[in-house]
C-alpha cells in the first residue's frame, strides 16, 4: 500500500544531522540541515529531511509514529519504526531502531580509532540509508530531488544504482553537497563486519564505480557519490576550486584529498558548484556584552563543567584564569570559538623560527593589554596542547568544550575573532562574529575567502607554506591590534564594514535551486 501524496516541488534531504532537533547538531551539516529548508520553504518548496532517531528524538514532543518500514539488511529483513516530527514548519522523517543506536542513547558520531575507521558509523549509516530508500520507495508520489548531506548519506545511492526494485528511485534526481571532503566513510567492500557486502550480501554492485582511488578492495561512499549524483555541491565557491587540485602536506595545502580527478571530472561535466552556505540575521542582536558580563558568563560556564565532571584540571584552570582577570575591560579581547580539531588548530600551533608557536607568538605580543579567550573542544592531542600554553600564559582562557549562550556573547562582545583554518570549505564562525560586528583574522583559503576582504571587513593572511602561513598568521593579529589602537575611526568602519555584510540563506537557496533542483527545466 503507498502513502499519501507529497506535495509537488519538493525535495528530500537525507543527513546525519540536524540542528532544529536539541542534539541533533555536532557540525556544519546540522547548520545547513536546519536553515536551508525555511530559505527554500520561502522560495516555494518544500523540504522534508530524513534522519535517525538514535533512540532519542522520536521521543521529542509532537512526534507522531507512522507506519513501520521493512528493510533488508545483513541478509535479513529488519521492522524499522519511522516518526514525523514538525519544527518551525520543516517536516523531519525519523527513523527508529537498535542498529542506529549502536552505542548510547542520542549519539550521531562514533570514533573507533585509526584500525578500524568509520566502522560503527559506516554500519549505522548504511542502515539508515537502507530504511531512507526504502521509505521513499513507498511514497504514492515521489519527490522533485533527494539532497544527500556527506559521506553518510551516499549509501543511499548503493540502493538508487543497484538494487533490483531501485527502478522509482532512479527516476528521482540526486544532488550531493561535500560539507567536508577529509571525511570519506571507506571501508571493505568485503571480509569485514563492517564492509559492503556483509550489509547487502545480495547486491549485484559495480566494485570500479564504488572504489576508493588508493585502494580498490575498499568502498569510498564520498567517491562514490560524487562519480554518480546528478549534481554536486560545496559550501563555497573557492572550496569548489580547492579540491580539484591535489593536496600537498609539505605546503599546507588541502585540496581534493585524493578525489580530485573525480570532482575535475564532475566540473568538466557541469555537475559540480560551489554555493556558500548562509548565515541567519535576526532583526536586532541586543546590547554588546559588556566585560563583567562576559567574565560572568565564562565563570558560570565553567562551574556548570565542574557540577557536572567535578575536579577536571583544564575547568579549574580556566576558571582561575577568569577570576584573576582584572575587573577593568583589557585594551584587546581575542576570541576564537570552534572545534578543536588539526584543521581549525594546525597553525596554531605550527612553530615560527624560534620554535615557540604562533599562539605562543600572540599571547607574548598581547601581553598584559589584552586577554585570548578560546572556546571549543575536539581531539584530545590538541586540548591538552592547549592547557599546557594555557597553564603557562595568564593572558589566555582556554574553556574546554562548547556553551552555546556564551559562545554567542564571544562572538558578540570580542574585538578580534581568529580562525586560522587550514582549510574551510565555508564556515559559520566567521560569518556570526562579522554580523556582531567583531573583525576577523582569517586564513585566505575556501569560504574565509569568500566572506572576508582584507582591510575592509576583516583581515587575511596566506602563505605558500605552513611556516609562512604561521608566521603572516602572527603578523596579520599584530597589524590588526596595531590599527584598533592607532586608527579607530578606520577600525569603526571595518566593524561596520563587517556587520553590515549579508551571507544570508535567501540568497543560497535560490541558487541551489537554479543550479541544482532544476537544473534541467531551464
């Protein structure tokens, strides 16, 4: 028995994540999952996005059951239980069962280590794509496009391209958007648990159109997807650029990661865009944060971590750090907000001549006339880097982990927001501290270079190296706190400069929609 029919001009996004559920956001695919469907809603269509429960969000408020799926999974058929949930209008599909929640209660992302990579989530997600195609499989009416979201979502084109009863998806345009290439998803193609043909065993599958470009006995989803979408899409038309060409580590420069032949064929074949994701801009931001605000908020923040991990070393040392802070606003506030992660920290810590890093670098230059507060949290290896400089400069407040509330009145009361990435296909960050009027130090590289110009709504540093890029890192924050202090009414107009750029989602849902859902009616 089919559903009831969907809508016309309607598209179904297929992702991991989604930031309009309370969790349900580790990254920037949460982001773009949230935003975009109220933008296309806008512009006439209609988005539905299909995602796990993860044993959690089905139990959300207003969720609805729907009738349950069957779905053929490692050589046998599976009852998967598949909610609605509505939020601010924007339709989520959920889907319900024990092998999307593989460990505990709500978790999206698994880290099985660098012998088994992607492994728990390859399982779940290959599960999950599995229920999605078979969900729409039995719709009355199918959708205009399905807009898969990363590596997660590709599996669903395993079922598109080679399943027997795949016939109704076929006949529906796929569009894939890379938020980040460095995530792949590869595993086996066979011999594993986790592996290709231990989830399908009957699956008739084509190994050259799924294989990785480094090891053919192995499935590469992202490849995958990007070698059989309809379209594709990046968060940024210079990241777009980026990744055709190769990576190079002896430069600094992350580029296609392995992929690059396959994206300069998609562009070649006009598939292949670069759409930079949008920003919300709300009527009004409120009042600056002044510094007691700021000092408090970090304060309560970091005693809240302390109720709940008691006598956790990094909690206690940041919130010594803030008490100790004078009560008087410091001549500078730098702020960074993100995750702790080599891409958004590498040059950090990357060492200038005299091997002290270009953190170290700041901080010294800052001394005693400003303070360095950094949010975030992520890999293990660089969170301890950063207590130990933290421990040894009182000029730097590193709160380990992510407080929404004061992560907004970062970005909102800071005077200087740096992003060093070494690569960033968008980012969100340095949009938020542009609208709150706060400059940014940026590395000229994927979306940073789309969205900040250097001496009129921020500052942007390159180098052809990663020591020169720490080194020009360095000296662009110096040249930034020397023009605050010598030319104020020149950094008035760059903070006005900065806040009255528009990055909005109005802008990339048409273009998703010129380029990529209806590509082929014009």
């Amino acid at each position: 028995m089919r559903q009831a029919v969907i809508a016309t001009r309607q598209v179904l996004f297929i992702a991991a994540e989604n930031g309009a559920l309370p969790g349900g956001k580790v990254g920037g695919v949460g982001d773009v999952v949230r935003d975009l469907p109220r933008a296309l809603h806008a512009e006439g269509w209609r988005a539905v996005v299909l995602t796990p429960s993860y044993g959690a969000f089905h139990r959300l408020p207003g969720a609805t059951e729907l009738p349950p799926i069957a779905v053929r999974f490692r050589g046998s058929e599976h009852d998967v239980r598949v909610f609605e949930l509505v939020v601010e209008s924007v339709t989520t599909v959920l889907f319900e069962h024990d092998l999307l929640v593989p460990t505990e209660t709500g978790r999206v992302y698994h880290d099985d280590g660098p012998l088994r990579p992607y492994a728990t989530d390859a399982n779940k997600f290959a599960f999950f794509c599995a229920a999605a195609a078979s969900w729409i499989d039995t719709l009355a009416s199918l959708p205009d496009v399905v807009h898969l979201h990363d590596w997660h979502a590709a599996f669903y084109l395993l079922h598109r391209e080679f399943s027997p009863d795949g016939e109704r998806l076929r006949q529906i345009p796929t569009v894939f958007t890379i938020h980040n290439l460095t995530y792949q998803g590869q595993r086996p193609l066979r011999h594993n648990e986790s592996s290709l043909e231990a989830w399908f065993p009957d699956m008739n599958y084509d190994a050259r159109v799924l294989a990785d470009p480094f090891a053919d006995d192995c499935i590469n989803p992202l490849a995958f997807a990007i070698r059989r979408a309809d379209r594709i899409n990046t968060v940024s038309p210079t990241y777009a650029q980026e990744i055709q060409c190769p990576s190079n580590p002896d430069t600094g420069f992350i580029g296609g990661e392995g992929l690059e032949k396959d994206l300069t064929r998609a562009a070649e074949q006009e598939r292949l865009f670069g759409i930079l994701n949008g920003c919300e801009y709300p009527a009004s931001l409120g009042r600056r944060p002044g510094w007691q605000r700021l000092l408090m908020a970090g304060c309560e923040t970091a005693e809240a971590w302390l109720r709940d991990d008691p006598g956790t070393a990094v909690h206690e040392l940041a919130l010594g750090r803030l008490n100790a802070l004078p009560n008087r606003r410091p001549l500078h506030i730098l702020t960074s907000v993100g995750r702790i992660v080599s891409q958004k920290m590498q040059l950090f810590f990357e060492p200038l001549a005299d091997r002290r890093s270009a953190l170290e670098h700041i901080l010294n230059k800052l001394g005693r006339s400003g303070v360095l507060i950094l949010l975030g949290s992520g890999e293990s290896d660089y969170e301890e880097r950063l207590e130990r400089i933290a421990a040894k400069h009182s000029n730097f407040v590193f709160l380990r982990g992510y407080a929404e509330e004061f992560g907004s009145l970062l970005y909102h009361g800071g005077d200087l927001f740096l992003m060093p990435s070494s690569f960033e296909p968008c980012g969100i960050s340095q949009m938020l501290a542009m609208r709150a009027g706060q400059p940014c130090v940026v590395h000229g590289v994927g979306g940073l270079h789309d969205t900040v110009e250097s001496g009129a709504t921020g500052f942007v540093f390159a180098g052809r190296t990663r020591a020169e890029q720490s080194a020009a890192f360095v000296d662009c924050v110096e040249q930034a706190l020397k023009l605050r202090h010598d030319h104020p009414n020149r950094w008035q107009k760059i903070r006005n400069e900065a806040a009255a750029q528009r990055f909005d989602w109005a802008s990339s849902a048409r273009q998703y929609i010129g380029q990529l859902y209806e590509h082929d009616r014009n």
